[in-house]
C-alpha cells in the first residue's frame, strides 16, 4: 500500500509540475526527448538516449549499461508567435496573459533496469502541445464590420504520455523492444470566428445542429466564439484519456555501425469533454451567451515510422542520423467540436485543417573527452500545415531547427545532461476562409533549454 501510494505522489507531483507545451517540431511534438537526443537534432532510432529513449524506440534500452537508473529532467520553453492583420497592419503577439501562458515548462522522469538480455522502463514524459495567448483587445477579438468583443483568443494544449516499455536482446545482433503508454490530453480555447466565416462553413456543410439556424436568424449577426477554458496548472477545458503503443529493433551491422528502426501507432484517445460557452455576437442583440458541453472529438496524435543510423568510428566520435515519416494527413482532417447547450439545443462544427503527412531528417555528432560529451545536430522537416487552413490560434509552423547540448559526468553514478533548441522563424500567411476573416500572417520562431539528471545504482 505505502509504494501504491508513493507512486501516485509522483505522478500527481508530475501533473501539477508539468505546464502547457508549445510544440518545437512534428505540429505538436518536441525536437527529441531528453537532452540527449534533443541535442543531436532528435535523433534516438538506433543510439542510447536513456530512459528518453522509450518514447521513439523501446529497443534502445538494452543499449544501456546494466543496472538501475533514475532520469529527472525539465523542458524550459520561449516561443515568439506574432499574428499580423496584412489589410491594417496591426499585429498581436502571443504573451503571458493569464495562468500558464509562457514561458512554458515540462516534467522528463524515468526509471530503467537493464540485466543481461531483458531491459524494461517506466516514465512520464510531456510529448508535446500547443499555447498561444492573444489577449481580448486586438484585432482577433474583433467580430465582422469591426465590432470590439472584449472576447479572448487562446489556446493550450497538453499532451503527457506514461509510457511501459521492454526489450530484449535476441542475439548479439539483433534487439527488439516494445512498448505501450497511457495518455492523458488536455485542451484549453478562446476563439472567435467573424460572421464570413460562420457564413462560410454554413455554405460549406461543416456546420449542423438545431443552433445553426437560430445563430443564422439573429437581426446583426457578426460573430460566434467559443470558450472552454480551466485557469489553472493542469486541468483544462475538456480532457480525455488514451493509450498509443510502439514496436522497434536494433540490428548491430559491426562494432561501430547500429541500423534501428520504430513505430508509434496513433493514439487511441476518447474524446476530449468538459464545460464551455458558445457566444453569438449581434449587433443589435449584443452579445448571447449560452452555458454547456463542449466535445472535442477524435483529436489524435499521429503515427510515426522512424529509421536511423548510428556510427562510432572510435571510442570518442559518434555519428547518427534519423529519418521520419509522420501520418498528420488522417490524424488531423479537421478539428471536430460538438457543443450542447443547457436548454438541450446543440451545434456541430468542423473546422478544415487537412493537414499533410510530414518527412522529418535529423542529424547529429557526439564527441566524447574525459567526463565531458559535447554534442550538436540539425533537423529539418517538411511543412506540414497548409496556408489556406492555418489558424491563428493553433502556429506550430516552424520546419528548421538547430541544436546543441552536453553531458558532464559529475560522478561515477550521476551525470548531468544539457541542451538548447532554437527553432528558426517560420512565417506563413492565410487569405482564406473559414479560418481566418482578414488575411493574416502567422510568425513562429523559438528556444528550449532541455535539462536533466540520471543516477546509476
């Protein structure tokens, strides 16, 4: 009963620790978990990244010396997210407005035990999210022909993984792992839509429900928002819980050459629910405010297929690469959001994202002396959001990435792990509905320091 008990002491200490994420590569997901792979460009297929290396591939864990190990590390992130109105010229930047908007933090734990053949692991890591907070008095809280709303526009949202994995060295060659992972997703939104583009999803279809004509009989409609949002560490708006799972392999070609390979299936979540508020803003009504239920529904993490190489020339240098493919195109087709008033009315919209599968290449080197590793890469993915579809409140656009890192063996059972990734400006601009009223740049630029420390025993 005491370890029962101890055990959900941790994961609540991890709950209330860990923030909202803003996404640093893959839409929603981190360059790399832990410094080790953060700091080689998030390359972890075929190399020992620790305890990190459960959530890309579970067979690198017999790549760890034998025993026991402890990871503890924090993701620290600093984006700079700005949205121009190109018809004014206004701009708003993304700021800390309100609880948890900025700079953002996120919990790394692991626990590893390697004997022999069997390795197996447990931990709870932050896979990734999104944040933004635009505050009520710009040009996004203005609803059609330029009527101030005093509304927010935010987001936020998180996703924790816990993941169980296992490996087994087959043979001398060959390693396979697996592994499968709870997850918990939590979303927070503040967003207002102009009466063009309610107009335009109507004209489109994505809009149904017994609301929809009584939003479209209003005197002056000029706008809807949406609100379902949670002020706090954790808790959100609507959340929902899931599992995802991972299959990998190890084939050492010799010494020096490591091939793996990995796969992460999409998450499996129920949809995201909770409390939320539909406005309809008219102008001759003013604004309608209606209390309810809001379902996010079958808001997924993708699949992903990884291979990589890794090369140790000698006992300093270590060379490696990763190739991705991650499957956006199904996971994300549209935002799905369902909404019941408490008089029993509802509204069901799909907002287009049609997002495309994305490639993914990182490279990294390691170089080794005394206690001290040094290491550096770059990653480069291909752009996975379309123009015509990006939302103001969802700019996780960056393609370009840089990164360093270190390790200092601060004794021979600890170590501490250090890396820094900037993700280089990215603007993109949208001239269409519905996702956006007036034509729009989205400028997304970024820097996370990955920290964390490991004890063998």
């Amino acid at each position: 009963m005491k370890k029962i008990l101890k055990v959900k002491i941790i994961f609540i200490c991890f709950m209330t620790f860990s923030q909202e994420i803003l996404a640093t590569s893959d839409v929603f997901r981190f360059v790399g978990y832990g410094p080790i792979s953060s700091g080689m460009g998030g390359a972890a297929t075929a190399i020992n990244t620790g305890g990190a290396g459960m959530m890309t591939n579970p067979a690198t864990l017999s790549l760890m010396d034998d025993g026991r190990q402890v990871h503890v590390g924090l993701d620290y992130i600093e984006p700079d997210i700005s949205i121009k109105n190109n018809e004014t010229g206004e701009v708003v930047k993304s700021d800390s407005r309100s609880k948890n908007r900025g700079p953002y933090a996120a919990p790394q734990f692991s626990y590893t035990y390697h004997q022999e053949s069997i390795a197996l692991g447990f931990g709870v890591f932050a896979n990734g999210g999104v944040g933004v907070e635009y505050g009520s008095n710009s040009f996004l809280s203005k609803a059609t022909g330029g009527l101030n709303t005093d509304l927010e526009n935010s987001s936020r949202l998180l996703v924790l993984n816990i993941p169980f994995a296992a490996s087994f060295e087959v043979n001398e060659k060959v390693v396979i792992g697996a592994g499968v992972d709870a997850v918990w997703q939590g979303l927070n939104l503040e967003m207002l839509m102009g009466a063009d583009q309610v107009g335009s999803l109507l004209g489109a279809g994505r809009v149904n429900g017994s609301l929809a004509p009584v939003l479209g009989g209003l005197p002056d409609l000029r706008g809807a928002h949406f609100s379902l949002s949670k002020s706090e560490d954790v808790a959100s708006g609507v959340d929902g819980w899931g599992y995802t799972g991972r299959l990998g392999m190890l084939y050492k070609v010799n010494k020096g050459l490591t091939l793996g390979l990995a796969y992460t299936m999409e998450s499996k979540i129920a949809d995201m629910e909770g409390k939320g508020t539909l406005t309809a803003i008219d102008g001759v009504a003013g604004n309608i405010s209606m209390p309810g239920k809001i379902t996010i529904r079958d808001f997924q993490s993708p699949a992903q297929l990884n291979f990589g190489l890794s090369y140790k020339p000698d006992e300093q240098w270590l060379i490696t690469a990763d190739i991705s493919r991650i499957f956006l195109e199904h996971a994300m087709k549209d935002i799905n959001v369902g909404f019941v008033a408490n008089n029993g009315q509802n509204i069901n919209i799909l907002l287009p994202q049609n997002y495309r599968d994305q490639t993914a290449l990182s490279l990294g080197a390691a170089f080794t002396s005394g206690k001290w590793t040094l290491r550096g890469g770059a990653r480069f993915t291909t752009q996975a959001l379309r123009s015509d579809t990006v939302l103001a409140v969802i700019p996780a656009i960056p393609t370009v990435f840089s990164t360093v890192g270190f390790s200092y063996q601060l004794s021979e059972e600890s170590n501490i792990d250090f890396a820094w990734v900037h993700s280089f400006e990215e603007t993109m601009t949208n001239s269409s509905q519905p996702n956006t009223s007036k034509p729009i740049d989205v400028v997304h630029a970024q820097d996370s320091l990955n920290i964390a420390l490991t004890w063998d025993f």
